[in-house]
C-alpha cells in the first residue's frame, strides 16, 4: 500500500514527498510544526545503512536527517534481502 504525505506549512513551503525504502514501507504523522516518519524493512529484507531513528520534515519545508551516503537530494535508505 502506497501512502503520499506531504506537509504544508503556513508559509507556503513544502517537503518534497520522499518514497518509502525499496523493499520496505514508510509511516509518517502529523506533529505540531511537521511531520515525523519512520522507515521499516519488509518480512526478509534489513536496512544496508542503519536509518535515522525519526525524520521530521521541518516548517520551512527541509527534510532533516533524510540523506543516505551524502546524497543532496533527501532520501530514506532502502532495504536488502537478508539472504
């Protein structure tokens, strides 16, 4: 299942909807001032980099924490089987 999340703010300014992991699932809230999410792996499949326990999404519309191997653009780490 497939859910899009982005956030708005009262600034007009807005994350960019990230994917959820590949082989893996996104769970996002509402929070105040942002929006929080965790990432997790499928039945079978782990995380190759270790995620960020919480990635928030801040009013002025910046991902914090959502950067895998120095990329510029936010992602969330994607998962491998564990086989």
């Amino acid at each position: 299942m497939k859910v899009l999340i982005r956030c708005f703010f009262s600034q007009d300014k807005s994350c960019p909807d990230l994917p959820p992991p590949e082989n893996g699932a996104k769970a996002c809230e509402m929070w105040l001032n942002g929006v929080f999410c965790t990432v997790h792996c499928n039945e079978g499949y782990g995380f190759v980099e270790q995620p960020e326990d919480v990635y928030f999404c801040t009013p002025g519309g910046t991902w914090m924490n959502a950067f895998v191997n120095g990329q510029k653009a936010p992602a969330f780490p994607d998962c491998s089987s564990k086989n």
